[in-house]
C-alpha cells in the first residue's frame, strides 16, 4: 500500500499547486488582479505569517519527496523520522481526510471566483463570500490545510510530519485572526453578522442538523 499512497499524496500535492498557481495567473493576466500581496505598515510586517507558511509547506514538501524518491537516503535526524503511528486503519483514515481536505479546497476555489487573494490589502473592494461553502466555513482554505496535513501525518506517522502540522495550524490560526480583523474593518457590520452564524472552521449545526452546539470558534469583533 505504500507505493500507492506515495504516488496518491504526490498527485495531490501537485493537483493542489496547479489549481492555486493557476488561479493566481488568470487572476492577473485575464482580469489584471494582483492576487498575492505582501505589504509592510511601520515596523508591522504584514504577510510574515503567510511567508512562514510557505517556508514550513515547502519543508514539508521536501521531506515528503525525498521520502517517495530515495526512501533510504535520509534529510533529517533519525529522531525526526521516528515512527509514531503505523497502522492500515490510520493510513486509511489519512487517505479519507486528504481527500475531504481537497474537496473542501476546490469547493473555495470555485465559490471564490475573482475574490480569490492571498494577503489582504485596505484597498481591496471584494463582496464578503458568505454562500457556498463559505455558509459552512468561515475560512475553508485553512480547514482545508488542516485537514490535509493532519492526513499527510495519519498517512506517513513520522514525528516530523507531526510537528509541522502542529506548526502550520498554529501559523494558520493566527493568519485567521489577523484576517478577521481585516474583514471587520472592510465589511462592518456585515462581517460581524457572519460571524454569529458561521464558525471560523466549521459549522457543524449545519453540517449535521440535530447537533445544537454553539459556534466554539468567533471573532473577537463579533461579540456584542
């Protein structure tokens, strides 16, 4: 099984950069939109956290190819690769999440449209998504991470996976925090409104309508 799960988690990987560098030049060649910002406000860098994302991603990615290509020729230290989990019912388990994860992710991708961006600028006047499976999710793109990676994890079972996940989520939490703030200022009410009725991950009422539970998960601006 493991020479199809190497050849599945490299399909997807490239699957998924396809999609999002594809997005990124149509954006800018068809419409003119500049979908990558990295902008600096005093001694504020903003985007460091998207920029950290990228460098932990491309660490995974190395570690994971170098892995499929020449699995005795080792990166890292040995206590890096130790096996924490191994098992057909994990890998299994892997497989299901990386494939929610991407479903997830292409869903965003097409809702999106032309309001695709990575970073945030002021001046930006893109409608606030909230249909689709914006309706579920505040941030799908990040969900989708997490479910990717915490798969890549179950599949593989190797420490290093495992605390790249734990920083990517991390990353990841709070590029959503400093994105919240954003929408607030850009939308106002509207934003804050959203936020009573959709969970910053997942809203699992919807999903899943006997469960009750209250959102787990709100921006700050949206308390009252």
């Amino acid at each position: 099984m493991s020479g199809f799960l190497d050849y599945f988690q490299f399909t997807v990987f490239l699957l998924y950069i396809a999609l999002f560098v594809g997005r990124i030049v149509y954006l800018n060649r068809r419409n003119g939109i500049r979908a990558i910002t990295v902008t600096i406000d005093g001694s504020r860098v903003r985007g460091i956290l998207t920029i950290c994302l990228i460098a932990i991603i491309t660490i995974w990615f190395v570690v994971m190819i170098s892995g499929i290509v020449d699995p005795g020729v080792s990166l890292l230290p040995p206590s890096l690769e130790r096996i924490l989990i191994d098992s057909v019912q994990t890998q299994i388990a892997g497989v299901i999440l990386v494939i929610l994860g991407f479903v997830v992710f292409t869903s965003a991708w097409f809702t999106l449209g032309n309001a695709w961006r990575v970073g945030n600028r002021e001046e930006d006047d893109s409608e606030l998504i909230t249909h689709g499976i914006y309706a579920i999710s505040r941030n799908p793109i990040y969900l989708f991470f997490i479910l990717y990676l915490a798969g890549s994890f179950l599949i593989n079972g190797a420490l290093i996976f495992l605390i790249l996940t734990v920083l990517i989520v991390f990353d990841l939490h709070y590029l959503t925090l400093e994105e919240e703030e954003f929408l607030s200022r850009a939308h106002g009410l509207s934003f804050r409104d959203y936020c009573t009725v959709t969970g910053r991950y997942i809203t699992w009422f919807k999903i899943w309508p006997m469960s009750r539970l209250r959102l787990s998960s709100r921006c700050p601006e949206c308390s009252e």
